[in-house]
C-alpha cells in the first residue's frame, strides 16, 4: 500500500475538492432536477468539478448538458462521444478529473442541498484517518411524485449515524458509486476503471470491490448525514430496471464480476467476508425474484440458463457455506439458502438431516412433516408406533431457479401415533418443530444481540432504583395504569362483540354456518351456484351469502331467495367467527384474511378455495401462501399439477377434482338455450394495467394513459372492426363485449359502435351469456375452458405474449401450453383472428377437430353435472364425516 495514495502528502494540491463524473444518455427529462440540486447547495460548487459526459443521446440531453453550462467557469465540463454504454463513458470523464475525490452521480437522481458540504464536513473530521480512501453516502428513495422515503436496503448501515467502518470487523458493501467517493490518486496509482465487460448492471460493485482488494484497505468512511436522493423510476427503465431480459445478466455479470472479484480475492489470500456478502446479495435478489409473484425474471432469455447455472456453481466452490448461513442483509426465504447451500453440489445428492412436524389434523388424526432434499426422492421409511406405514397424502414442491429445479421439499401426511420415525435412505433423522441450521462459524451481533436481549428481559426495571427519576416515574407509570385500564372505544367494540357472539339469537342464526362468497363487490360466480345448490339439495345446510349491500346482484339474489349479510357489516363478522365453513371462488388477501388475526385469532372455520376458473398457467406463487382446507380442481391435467411434483405445495388432502359448482348450470342452460346469437368478447385482464387498491377490497383507483396502452388499442380496433361486423350480420349474430371488472371504468376510451352489446359480469349472468354464444373470443382466460365445456368455438386472441408472460401477472407458463392443449386456434394478429370467425360460421359454428377431442379429454371426470354435490362432499369430508352425515 502506498501510502501517498492513500492519505493526501506534500505537493500540489488538488484544483477542486471533488470531481462529480456524471455519464448521461437520453435523460433530459430528468435533468432539471439535477441541475436545481446542484444550484441549491450550500456547498462552494467552484471546488466541484462537473464532468458530464453524453454518451451519445438521441434526445434532448446534450442540448440541455450544454445550455445550462454555458456562462458557468471551468468547474463544469461537457464533453459527447458516440454512444458506448456507461461504463466507457464514466472512463472518458474520470480522464478529465482533477478533484481530489471523485464520485460518479447518475443522471436520474438529485442531491439534498447540503450534500457536498456533509461529505466536506466528513472529510475535514475523518480525511486524514490511515488507510481511509472510500467514503458513502446515505441513499434515499426518490419517488416519481418527488417524496423521498428512507427505505433502500443499505440504509441500516447508516442507522449508527457517521463512523468508519472496518469491513474486516464489521463484513458490510457498498454497491453504488454514485453516492461514494473515491480517492482519484488511488484510482490513477492503481489503474482502475470501470470493466466494459461487466453488464448490464454491476460495474458499480464491480469497480468499488476491486478498489478495495488493490488499495489494500477494508475501511469504509460512512456519512449519515449526506442524503443523496436515488430515483426510482414508474417506467422500470433505468439500466437495473429494464436488465432481466439481457443475457449478460444471467453471464458476463456472474463471469467477469462476480467470479472475476472471488478469483481476484482468492489469489492474495482467503476471499474476505464484505466480499462473500458482495456477491451474496446479488446472488441472493436474482434467486428472490424467481420466487416473486411479480418479477421481470420470468422474462429471462432461457437459452442462457445452462450457462448461469454453471457459473453460479463455481461462485458457490468460492464462498463459504457460514456465509450464505450467517448472511442477514436483506430477507431471504429459506429455500434459498438451501438451494445456494446444497443444490449445486454435483457430487451427491443433498438429504436433509432433520424432518420438520408443521401441523396437525385433529379431524383425521394426522401429522404433517416436511423435509428438504435435492435429485431424486430418497428412500422413504415411516415407523408409526413399531409399524411400518405408507403416507396417506404425500407431494413434492420443486424451487425451480431459471429453468432449474435446485431444491426440493417434501410434504408427508402420516398417522398420528405415540412415536412415528422417517428414515431417509436407512438413517435416521430427528424431528422438531423448526427449521434447523448449523450454527455460524462464529458469533454475529443478530446472535449477540438476541442473547443481550433475552437477558434485558429477565431484569424488571420498575423495581430498580437507577435510572428514571422519582416524578418521571410517578408521570410514566400512572399514565400507563391510566391506559391499561380504561375503556377504550377499541376495548368496548371488542367486548360488544364477544357478547353478541353468545345471544341466543345469534347462536341460532349462525349455528354450523357456511358463509359463501365470490368477491366482496360482485357474485355470479362458484360461490353463488354452490349457495344456490345446497339451498335446493340440502336446506338443512345453514348457508349464507356474503356480498356489498350495494353491489348490482345484491337485488337479484335477495329477490331470489338469497340469505345476504352484508359484506364488512357486524352481522358479518358475527358470521364468520361463528362458520364452520367458509368458501370462496377468490383467494385474494381481504378473502383469506377476511378478519383481523391480531385482534380474533385464528378462524376456526374450513376455507374451500372454489375457483374462479380452472387454472391452466403457473400460480404457484401467489397460491402457496393461501392455506386453504380445500382447493377445487376440474380436469385431470389441473389436478395432477396442483397435487403432484411441481411448484404447488398442495397434496392430495388439500387437492380435490369435484369440478365447479357454476358447471353445473352452464351444462343446463346451454342445453337449454333457445337461441345461440352472440360473438362475445371476454377478455381478462392485465396487472401491469391495475391501479393501487382502493381500501382493503376488490377495488381499483383509475390509471393515467390507459388508451394509449396496446390492450387498449388492439381491443377497441377489434371491436370496431367492420369485417366481424359484417361476419355477424351475415350470420344473424350480435357482437357482445363483457368486460373484467377492471376495465369496466375505461369503456369510453374504446369509442364502441352502437352494434355492439356491453355486458356486465356484476349484473349479467355469464352463464346465460355462454348459453347464448355463438363464438368466444378470449386471449389468455380461463373462460375458454367454460366455453369448451359446453362446446362454444373458440380463439385465442394473444397480441401480448411477451408482455403477458414478462413477470408482470402473478402468472407463469405452467402445465396447460395453448398452442398443445388449447380449445381453439391461437392467434396474434386482428385479421387472423377475424378470418377464423368466418371459417367457424362457414361450419355454421360448431366445434372442428382437434378441439372437441380435447375438450372431451380435459373434461371426462367432471362434465356430468354433479360438481356441486362433489364439492359439497369435499366440505363435509373436512369435519369428518360423511354426505349423509348431517347435524
């Protein structure tokens, strides 16, 4: 280490105390802010040296980069080249530097008016520090409405305010080197700059991790008080943003980074901790995202797998396994860190040593344990008091990570008994209640501190004499006496309630009730056909149904019949603490958590997840945290993917094939029909297209430039499309549009023709509408297996693949391929799709080959109208007894 590079020596001094290199590239509208940040600081700007570099900008950047720098001294440099990406252009600016630190802001952001005389003040205090040569700012989160929120992940390294760090004591990173400062003299004496190869993200973490191992120095001068405001952009268009569909991402970040630094490490001795959690946390959010109901990974190039994988193996044989175990800088789920630990080793498979007991089923008199493993399922051995058994449910839930399952787990429901024991492959494995984990290598503060506070807890410090003083006391503890004891609205609320529970009225009224909902806001759905079943089949059933009060089937099913309690209402949380059962078609958060746990405990009520449709795409990510008692299923191929090996936790207790209650009707209705006179368009809906929800239910708050989306714009050219018109007049058909919910709110946007129905899943029953089709029009619903069931012609209007399939939707590829296995032909294109309407009403619309076969297959074990009744034995089968065995 050279020591003049390290700590400012005699000589010349530096013209300027800081040099800001900042790369640019078609970000005008952004700088204004930048500019206003700059003009605002109470920091001298003639000691800041502003290098901008235009990486070759197609829009305005340039002219704005030269505008606002002109009239203004040497301190601020614009220079352009041909565009060359970040990287180069952050090493044409740190050519011009001439500050004595340099840092590297983006283009994006913006800075609080005191942020270079914060790090001026840091430098005046601690500069002079041996060995300190890189300095970080405090990140803030700058919102697209300008609020600034104190949530980045690296924000608990500035919560003991402003020190220095020594990063072999204490193993934090630093990422960015937009809000670092780096010693120029280090950067000139060891030759660094940023490594073009690395991309499209990572040159940050790549260029600070190599100037650490060359400097020879693990100090790291953090500055509390140095806010730098980082933006977060709406659009996902900044380099991390838009990256997931990059190869170089899923390779030349992990070869020339990651890999890169470990080998670099590796050669001047053990690779140090900071740097295992450097590359473990970039390690640690690519895994994350895969297990996200919403991830842009979902749109990875998959032809790079392989090479990821592989890659990720050998940065794996280079971290240590205490550093993937003790790693606490972000949240990670345990699969992971099984997966990071076990999964890539290609000698043996991975057998875990210890079985997990989760739950147990008082009804049955079953256990549930889990285990971990990777490969094939080992040999399985449970001894249940001296006697071998077979599980009676048992599946595997596969973490699959870019095209790889990694690690496996294991669900097994066993006999209950006084002792049961699981060997695996002939050994013996303990069982306990928790997940289990070697200990760390050596003592963390998460681990000191969890000791510290156990103790704290065992001294009761109100029989203390030290520390708060006499009248203080006397304020404090008869102020909390005061709220212990007094009635608060809360505390009253709460004791109306558990004695409305015990009137004799209400007891009656919701005795063995099943509550029965679709969503809060709508009904016509599984939900409202299975209430309208056990209401005709089994009276003796004490059913309700659970709906807004000003929802537009609240008048329809009360003048049918319907028993309604008002959805949010006190009745209505009479009803659900009193259930028995409680079913829905939905599994949205305000459906499986109806009621606040905290405040009720956990319900005792059976939840039956009923389905919306059958489910054909990949939600395992969303579904695996709903817990249902009963999950519904309508064709083989959909059970088999919830209930076998994959990625659904579900076995064969949870899974059921009953088919859906609404089924049963469709078949009658569409029996029935008099008339088939409609081409309806039913497309779903997209997430990417949802607005922020409105209080805790179904509702939406409107989004901006909704028209100018291409859902928008292929859907309403569709509907306005003189061609189907003409098919449909020719026909005697009437063209019908029944919007998702979710669009309702943008029909004026469509500019519809008067020909054209518009329909309402709230107050229009889709059975009747299905009944009356002619042909459907869906593009990836599951209202194409409704209309299959019944045998409607259909297509599949899929203009958006990419987008659909990109992470956006909590839905990913799953079992059912369109193409393979659909009810119809897939299109992408308006005139295709038109051109099959005319071909099917050339066949007077009737169903052609290879379509009625397939729909006969899916729909074999359910397509006789007793889905209703085998639902309802499913239910009943949860409390242990039989059909036939009513209260």
């Amino acid at each position: 280490m050279h020591e003049s590079s390290l700590v400012n020596g005699p000589g010349e001094p530096p013209e300027f105390l800081f040099t800001a290199v900042i790369a640019a590239y078609n970000v005008g509208r952004y700088l204004d802010d930048l500019f206003a940040s700059f003009e605002a600081q109470t920091f001298d700007m003639e000691r800041v040296q502003l290098v901008f570099v235009d990486d070759g900008s197609t829009d305005d950047t340039l002219l704005r980069l030269r505008s606002w720098a002109s009239g203004r001294g040497e301190e601020v440099v614009v220079v352009t080249q041909p565009n060359a990406w970040v990287a180069a252009a952050r090493n044409t600016g740190l050519q011009l530097a001439r500050g004595e630190w340099v840092t590297f802001i983006d283009p994006d952001d913006a800075l609080d008016r005191g942020y270079f005389a914060e790090v001026a003040k840091y430098i005046d205090i601690h500069g002079g520090h041996e060995g300190l040569a890189l300095l970080a700012a405090h990140q803030v989160r700058l919102l697209p409405d300008g609020s600034l929120v104190d949530n980045h992940p690296h924000r608990a390294k500035f919560g003991s305010g402003s020190r220095i760090v020594d990063l072999a004591v204490e193993p934090i990173f630093q990422l960015s080197v937009n809000s670092a400062f780096f010693r120029r003299s280090v950067l000139e004496d060891r030759d660094l700059t940023f490594d073009g190869r690395v991309r499209p993200h990572f040159e940050d973490g790549h260029l600070v991790a190599r100037y650490l191992l060359a400097s020879d120095t693990h100090l790291l001068g953090l500055m509390a008080s140095a806010k730098y405001h980082y933006r977060t952009r709406e659009d996902d268009s900044s380099l991390l943003g838009s990256s997931f569909t990059e190869e170089g991402k899923y390779t030349s970040i992990l070869r020339y980074g990651y890999l890169d630094l470990l080998r670099r490490a590796e050669a001047l001795g053990p690779v140090p901790r900071w740097l295992e959690n450097t590359v473990l946390y970039e390690l640690f959010w690519m895994f994350k995202a895969q297990l996200a109901i919403h991830s842009l990974s979902a749109s990875a190039p998959a032809h790079v797998f392989p090479e990821f994988h592989e890659l990720v193996g050998e940065i794996l044989r280079l971290v240590a396994p205490d550093a993937i175990r003790s790693f606490d800088f972000i949240g990670v789920q345990y699969a992971i860190r099984m997966a990071l630990l076990h999964g890539y080793n290609t000698k043996q498979p991975f057998r875990s040593w210890y079985i997990r007991f989760t739950e147990v089923d008082e009804v049955h008199q079953l256990v549930k344990l889990e285990y971990w493993f990777s490969g094939e399922l080992p040999d399985e051995q449970i001894v249940v008091d001296g006697r071998e058994q077979e599980p009676e449910h048992a599946t595997i839930q596969d973490f699959e990570f870019y095209g790889r399952v990694v690690m496996r787990k294991r669900f097994l429901w066993v006999q209950r008994g006084r002792q049961v024991q699981v060997r695996l492959d002939g050994a013996l494995r303990s069982i306990g209640r928790w997940e289990q984990q070697p200990t760390s290598e050596g003592l963390t503060p998460g681990v000191v501190n969890q000791v510290v506070n156990d103790q704290r807890k065992r001294v009761r410090p109100r029989f203390s004499a030290a520390g708060i003083p006499y009248r203080r006391y006397l304020r404090q503890s008869l102020g909390a006496w005061w709220r212990s004891h007094r009635w608060s609205l809360w505390k009253v609320d709460n004791w109306l309630m558990a004695c409305s529970l015990r009137l004799p009225s209400v007891r009656r009224r919701f005795a063995h009730a099943w509550a029965l909902m679709d969503k809060n806001d709508h009904a016509n759905d599984n939900a409202e056909h299975l209430y309208r079943f056990l209401a005709r089949e089994r009276p003796q059933v004490n059913a309700w149904f659970i709906l807004e009060r000003d929802s537009p089937s609240w008048s329809r099913l009360r003048a049918e019949g319907f028993r309604l309690v008002a959805h949010g209402s006190r009745q209505w949380k009479q009803l659900l603490l009193s259930a028995d059962h409680f079913a829905s078609s939905h599994a949205d958060y305000y459906v499986t958590h109806p009621i606040n746990r905290r405040r009720y405990g956990q319900p005792r009520y059976f939840f039956t997840f009923l389905q919306h449709g059958v489910i054909q795409d990949d939600l395992s990510r969303w579904l695996n945290g709903k817990d249902p008692h009963l999950f519904v299923t309508t064709t083989v191929p959909e059970y088999e993917s919830i209930a076998g090996p994959g990625p659904y936790k579900f076995s064969s207790k949870e899974t059921k094939l009953t088919g859906l209650p609404r089924h049963d009707e469709l078949l009658l209705k569409r029996a029935a029909a008099s008339e088939r006179d409609r081409i309806v368009v039913i497309p779903t809906w997209r997430q990417y297209l949802v607005g922020d929800r409105v209080g805790g239910a179904n509702e939406r708050a409107r989004i901006d430039r909704f028209g100018d989306s291409e859902y928008a714009r292929r859907y309403s050219s569709l509907l306005n499309s003189e061609r189907l018109a003409q098919i449909a007049a020719a026909t005697g058909k009437r063209i019908a549009l029944m919007p998702h919910p979710h669009m309702r709110p943008y029909l004026t946007e469509f500019a519809l023709p008067d020909g054209v129905e518009v329909l309402d899943f709230g107050v229009d029953d889709i059975q009747e509408v299905l009944a009356s089709a002619a042909f459907v029009i869906t593009d990836y619903s599951s209202i194409a297996f409704d209309a299959a069931f019944v045998e409607i012609p259909l297509a599949y209007y899929q203009f958006d693949k990419a987008e659909f399939w990109g992470g956006k939707n909590p839905r990913r590829q799953g079992y059912f391929d369109y193409e393979r296995d659909g009810f119809g032909p897939v299109v992408a294109e308006e005139a295709a799709l038109v051109d099959m309407v005319a071909e099917t009403a050339q066949r007077a619309f009737v169903v052609s080959e290879p379509f009625v076969s397939r729909a006969a297959a899916a729909f074999e074990a359910t397509r006789d109208g007793g889905s209703s009744r085998r639902v309802y034995k499913a239910m009943r089968a949860l409390e242990g007894s039989g059909e036939d065995q009513e209260r």
